[in-house]
C-alpha cells in the first residue's frame, strides 16, 4: 500500500496548486532518488546489525542503557525509512514499496505497516481536521476546546495538564504503536494481513528471545522499558513539530488543496543535522504538499515552495526546533483550558 494524496480535478486545473505542482515537476524534484535511499538504507543496515552485534557483545553488563538507547535511535530512523516507503517516494512500484516496507516496519521494528500507512493516509487528506484527522483524535489528549468540552475519562482527567504530561506520556509511544499495530490485526479489512501477522510475531519473539537470552530477568525488563521509551520520546519529537499547535480545522473550514496543506503545517530550521534526526519531516509543508517527493529533494523544493505562498499571501511558518515544541506545548495548554475552570481563548487553533 502507497499513501497517494493527489488533489481533486477541480483543484488541480488551473488552480493555486496546479501551478506549483507544474513549477517542482519542471525542476525534478519528482524524480527519484536512488542513490540516496541505497545509502540511507546500507548506514541503517550497519547500525541495526551493528546495535545488535553490541548488545551481544556487552553481555550482562549495565552498559546495555547505553545500547538500548543507540538502538532507540536506529528504531526511529528505520520508522522515518518505513514512512518514505509509504508514501512511494523510494519505490516507484506499489509492490517494491509495500514488501520493504513490511520488511523494515513489520519485522524490523515492530511497527504494523498496513496498519500505519492507513492511519497516515488520512492524516494527510485532512491534516489537523479534529474529525477527520486520527493524529488529532482525542484518544488520550485533546486539541481543541471543541474536544475539552466533549471529553470524558482519561483525556479530560489528562487533558487539565496535559501539556505538562506530553513527553512523559511519549515514553509509551513506543509500546502505544507496537499494540496498536496488533490490535490492527483483527480487523478482516486490513490488507495483506497474513503477511502482516506473520512478520510481526516474528518480530516479537526475536526480539524478547534475544533480550531474555543475554540478560537476566532485571536487566531484560530495563534494557526494554529504556528502549523503548527512548524510541516513543525520538518519534514523538520527530512528528509534534509539524502540526501541533497550527490551526484545528473544522467542518466549517471550506479551503482547496493546497491552502489545506499550508496552514495547518509548520517547517523547522536547521541543518544537516535537523534534517537527519527529523528525517526530512522538518520540511512539512512542502513534504505534505508533495508526499511521494524523495527526502532529499524538500530541501530544493522549499524556495519554490515559499516564493509561491507568499505571492498568494498564504502564511508559511518555519520555526527553530525548541520553538515548535513551545508552540506546541502553548496550544496543548491552552485546549485544556476550560477543564482547569477557565474560558478559552478564541480557536485554540
């Protein structure tokens, strides 16, 4: 499965978007990248290897936080890898992109390709619509004064302090994706979903034997909470710059495709290394606008990108990192407002 994101006829013809789309498409920044994605998925293959080979390696030994923690990271940059592959932009074949992703997603790391790539798909037609968006459900946090008002239970218990609780509750996004991606499993609409349970529970029993085998009971159940809160905090930092705190979109929002895509997302300054951590999710707005572009390319894409909002007068956010997590914590609290006994303020978006 391949996220496609291609706008209505209506918006493609002659529209705000159209032009755009045709000024990327003369420079090639459609075209695909293979020799980056060879090496992006050679240094992942090392550092996974390697990570295991060192936990191996190092044995009984306390020092195993510290692998824990590495492959943490090399967890997340194989999820980053997962998401080019959904959005076609390694592949140009659906069937290349659906068996690699099921390698690297649902037997690398755990994580339910079927079932991410579904959710996803629906994140970006309706990116921070509070009723079409899953990123934006109200499953533990709330994201607009809309849901406070709605909320019950857990959210509207959480959703006093959430913002105060956000990173602490990211420890469990590791295990939040792993159960979800199980639970995905039982329903009969998921395609391919032998192929998906097979690789998963394969990933599973590799994954415990492995740590059960080096480490006695303690350490194991460390080496684990360590991994895999560490993996839920780099994930969670990876994907809250990018729309959290922009505007919540409702049922009354009529806008086209292109404005949709814009203003509810946000780009993050930085560097080589920015761009590596976030896996090129730190150019959002132009990643959303062109899903399947190669990461490489959102870089060359973003002058385009920018000259052409702006001579629409269509707002285009770029933040530092530390920012975008400010904004987002900002909205957070604010959409809990009315559950601390206070009135809000206008749209939290």
């Amino acid at each position: 499965m391949t996220i496609e994101h291609a706008p209505p006829p209506s918006e493609r013809t002659g529209s705000d978007f159209a032009r755009l789309s045709r000024r990327i498409t003369q420079a090639g920044l459609l075209e695909r990248r293979p020799g980056y994605y060879a090496a992006r998925m050679t240094v992942l293959a090392i550092s996974f290897a390697g990570g295991w080979a060192a936990f191996v390696l190092v044995g009984d030994s306390w020092f195993q936080i510290l692998v824990a923690a590495f492959l943490a990271i090399v967890f997340a940059q194989v999820a980053l890898l997962a998401h080019d592959l959904a959005h076609g932009q390694v592949f140009r074949s659906r069937r290349s992109s659906r068996i690699a992703g099921h390698f690297v997603g649902n037997l690398g790391i755990g994580l339910g390709y079927g079932w991410w790539t579904d959710k996803h798909t629906r994140h970006h037609a309706n990116p921070n619509h509070e009723d079409h968006d899953p990123d934006v459900a109200p499953d533990v946090l709330i994201w607009s004064a809309k849901q406070a008002e709605a909320s019950r239970g857990l959210p509207r218990f959480i959703g006093r302090w959430q913002a105060f609780l956000f990173f602490p509750l990211l420890t469990l996004e590791g295990l939040n994706l792993h159960v979800s991606s199980l639970r995905s499993l039982r329903r009969p609409t998921l395609k391919h979903r032998r192929t998906e349970a097979t690789l998963l529970i394969a990933h599973d029993l590799a994954y415990l034997f492995a740590v059960f085998a080096v480490l006695p009971f303690g350490k194991a159940l460390v080496f684990l909470a360590v991994h895999q809160a560490l993996f839920g905090v780099y994930l969670g930092c990876t994907f809250a710059p990018n729309h959290k705190g922009m505007p919540v979109l409702t049922g009354e929002d009529r806008l086209d495709f292109l404005r949709r895509q814009v203003l509810t997302s946000r780009n993050v300054r930085g560097g080589h290394l920015i761009n590596t951590a976030l896996g090129g999710l730190n150019y959002q707005i132009e990643h959303h606008l062109f899903p399947s572009m190669p990461t490489p390319n959102l870089r060359r894409a973003q002058p385009i990108v920018r000259e052409h909002c702006a001579s629409l007068g269509v707002k285009y956010v770029e933040t530092g990192l530390i920012a975008s997590w400010s904004q987002a914590m900002r909205h957070l609290h604010e959409a809990g407002r009315s559950l601390r006994g206070g009135r809000s303020h206008a749209s939290v978006g």
